[in-house]
C-alpha cells in the first residue's frame, strides 16, 4: 500500500463522515435516517486509518480476500438505507391519505355550511 | 304547504303492496330461511360476536316484511312529484322533506341510518343514472359519493343529482375511497354503511335484501349469482377466484364465491373497524377487507344480487394479465393474514 493510497482512503471516509455530520447539523437530515450513514462513514474511517483491523476481522470471519468484506459490509449497508427509505415511503403514504381523507371532509363540511348560509341568508334583490 | 303533503303521504302509505314490491318480497321470503340457517350456526360458533337486539328477532318473525316496506308511500310521493320539478336542487329538498315526513309519520322501521358510499373515478357518464335511480328506490337514504381524485365532471355530476361529494385531492383507489366513506360514515351517526359501484353494475334496488340480512351479520356481501352465465372466467383468473374463496369461506365460517363483488353492507360494528382499518392496497378493498373483518370476529354473509352489464370495461382474459392477477391476489391474502389482528371496538359504541 502506497502512502498516497493510504492518505487516499482516509480522505474519502472523512469527507463522508463530515458531508453527514453537516446535514445533520442542518437538520436537512434526520438522524434516524443518518444512522446508517455514520456508521458506514465511521467503518471506512477505522479500515481506512488502522487497514490492520480489515485483514484481522476477514481473517477472523474466514473470509482469504479481505477487500470481500469491504464489499459485503457496504451493500449490506446499503440494502437496509434502501429498506428504511422504502419503510418510510410507505408511512408517508399511509400519512398522505390520512391528510387527504382530512382534506375531503373538510370539503363536505364546507360544501354544507355554504349551503345552509345561502339558505339562511338569501341574497338581497 | 306541509300539512298538504303530510296528508298525501299518509294516504298513499294506506294503499300499499305495488305488484314490483309484493313480487320482491316473494323472491326474499324464499331466500330468508337459508340466511336463517346460517345465522343460527354462525351464532352457536361465535358466541357474544352478534349484535342481539329486537331487530334481529323482528327480522326473523316477518322475513321480507322489515326494510322492504320502509317508505313505501315516499317512493310513490317522489315519483309523482318528480315529473313536475326535475330541477335536482329542488329534488333534493323535497326528499329531505319526505324523508322527515317519514319519519314523523313513524312509516320507517328501526331507526338505523343508512349510507350509502359510492366510490367514482371518472364516472361522469354513469353516476348521475346510479345516483337518481338510488334516490327513486330509497329517497331516505343518503348518498355519499367520494371522488377518487377524478378529473372530468363527476363531482359536479354527482352534486346536481343531489349527493353529497367528498373530494380526494388525488387518487387513493377504491379502498382509500371507502375507508373516507366508512370515517364519514362514522363521524356523522351512520349505523350502516353500504357501498355501491359508480358504473352502474349493482342494482339500487337490491339494497334491500343485502340491508335485510344486514340484520343478522356484520358485513353482507352482494354476490353476483345472476350474471354468472355472463360472468364466466377461465385459466389462471378463475383459479384465483376459487382459491380466494376457498380461503375466505374458510376464515369467514360462511359460504362465500364472490369474494371481489364491490356490493357490500357493513353494520355499526364492521363501520368502526373500517374506518380505522380498511386498506388502500391493490385487492385491499375487497381480499384484505374480508381477512381483516374475518380475524376481527364480524359475522359475514353473503346473499345473492343481480348484476347488470357494465357499461365499459371487462375482466381480462390475456394469460399473462390474468397469472398476474393470480400471484398478486394470493400475495395480497398472504400479506393480510401474516398481518395484525385488529380486535373489534366495543368501547366506542357506547359513546
């Protein structure tokens, strides 16, 4: 491993880790939605810094090629973010209809109001 | 003005039995005692789960008599008038005052109020026939159309036939539609909630026979008998109609084979559980509704209506469409068993 790979992989965990901290510090991101983030962010962080602690957890798992759990660690990682947003998707909706069944009858009762005013008050000549 | 009408009420209530009416009781007094039956084995399993009450036991000593006579001489009343006002406002007044006639003359049975919602998706060419026809057969009925986000003219289709119009902003499909029909059902004392489809297929005039054995379960449903020559399906589709039956029956403790009719009666108690519960998914509104009512404990029927042709669209019959079909309607019964339980709510139906 050359230096600059070295400084290479640091560098891409830090401005992960800092891109999130910052939208979270925004609040443009909720932090049960960054959990996930930070954890990749601080995973890369650890094998980036220390590269001694990948091969060991590989060797421990029983996995030759410790780049392998790199890449069995993020698409795990990404396929519970894709879960999550789809579990969150679906309680928006079930949100959005509760709002628009709101919203619809509150139309009726307008409608009937609108109605029952006009009949209390015709219209003058 | 009133106390002219008023006579005319009473009067035309004192010469009843039009020969369309006698013919109709005839045909439900030969179905009465196989939903007798039914009933009678369904309360030995499901103990406490029935909504005893006088009613029930009216219902049982004069079959075809409750619900059938009910306004009898409004419907004659309208009839007459409506030849001179055809203006739909003016209709709608002069129902309500009808209605109220009715009431006061103590003509009605029982004191259940009925709804019916009608679920419409770009309807307009059909909905005003459904609605007047509704509104001829049963003037004391209120009818709620919930536009599922439509975007031609049958909201104002709908309000010139004098029905109230809940308007979604945007399309929720025909369970989002019911579950707003079964909250507004609820929330302004509605004791019964019958939907009905906007295409003209159903019958207004069944509601009758699906409201009488309302008073033995808590969700009727309209099953399409009579169409059945011209309703035959084959391969993949009907095999999901059978599975879907098979399976229903099963958890209803009743006989059902139309388990995807949209003709369905619910009583107060399936109407509490609907406006909380009812699903939005594909197949929602009639599989899942079933398994929900089913596991909650609701008594459910099924009591044969006649169907007419539908004025546009039929069910597919390309293979691939229909083993679509197929997977989806056994993923939705699958997805709705594996799901929660919801018990029945007893405690707001004291308040």
């Amino acid at each position: 491993m050359t230096v600059t790979s070295y400084i290479f992989g640091v560098a891409s965990a830090v401005i992960a880790l800092v891109v999130v901290i910052e939208l979270l510090r925004r609040r443009r991101l909720r932090e049960r939605h960054a959990v996930w983030w930070l954890l990749a962010g601080a995973l890369a962080l650890v094998a980036g810094v220390f590269p001694g602690t990948l091969a060991w957890a590989a060797s421990i798992i029983g996995i030759e090629v410790p780049i392998n759990l790199v890449f069995f660690v993020s698409i795990g990682i990404l396929f519970f973010v894709c879960l999550q947003t789809s579990a969150e998707l679906t309680r928006l909706e079930a949100k959005t209809r509760t709002l628009a069944e709101a919203a619809a009858l509150q139309g009726v009762r307008l409608d009937e109001l609108e109605t029952r005013l006009k009949a209390a008050n015709p219209p003058e000549r | 003005m009133s106390d002219v009408v008023e006579d005319e009420a009473e009067k035309e209530a004192g010469d009843g039995g039009e020969p369309q009416w006698g013919a109709r009781d005839g045909m439900k007094q030969k179905d009465q005692p196989e939903i007798d039956n039914e009933a009678d084995s369904a309360n030995d399993e499901v103990t406490g789960c029935r909504m005893g009450g006088e009613r029930s036991t009216h219902a049982r000593q004069f079959p075809g008599l409750v619900g059938s006579r009910r306004g009898l001489g409004t419907r004659r009343f309208m009839r007459a008038i409506q030849d001179r006002f055809s203006n739909g406002y003016t209709l709608l007044r002069l129902q309500k005052l009808a209605c109220r006639l009715d009431r006061l003359s103590g003509m009605s049975i029982g004191e259940n109020r009925t709804l019916v919602v009608m679920p419409a998706y770009n309807e307009e060419a059909s909905i005003g026939e459904v609605i007047r026809e509704l509104a001829m057969a049963h003037p004391e009925i209120t009818c709620l159309v919930v536009d599922d986000g439509s975007s031609d003219a049958t909201v104002d289709v709908a309000k010139a036939n004098g029905a109230i119009v809940a308007s979604l902003p945007f399309n929720l499909g025909v369970g989002g539609a019911m579950r707003l029909g079964y909250k507004y059902g609820l929330e302004n004392g509605f004791d019964r909630v019958v939907q009905i489809d906007a295409d003209g297929q159903h019958d207004p005039r069944d509601l009758e026979i699906v409201l009488s054995a309302l008073d033995e379960a808590d969700l009727v449903i309209g099953a399409r008998f009579a169409g059945e020559g011209t309703y035959a399906v084959r391969g993949p589709r009907r095999w999901a109609m059978v599975v879907l039956a098979r399976t229903l029956s099963r958890s209803a403790r009743t006989r059902l084979t139309d388990t995807t009719s949209g003709f369905r009666a619910a009583g107060p108690r399936a109407v509490r559980l609907f406006a909380e519960h009812y699903p939005a998914e594909y197949l929602g509104d009639t599989i899942e509704s079933l398994v929900i009512a089913s596991r909650a404990g609701c008594v459910i029927r099924q009591v044969p209506v006649t169907m007419r042709a539908r004025s546009g669209g039929v069910a597919s019959h390309h293979p691939v469409k229909a083993a679509l079909y197929l997977f989806r309607a056994c993923l939705a019964l699958g997805i709705a068993y594996l799901g929660p339980a919801y018990p029945l709510n007893e405690a707001r139906a004291a308040s």
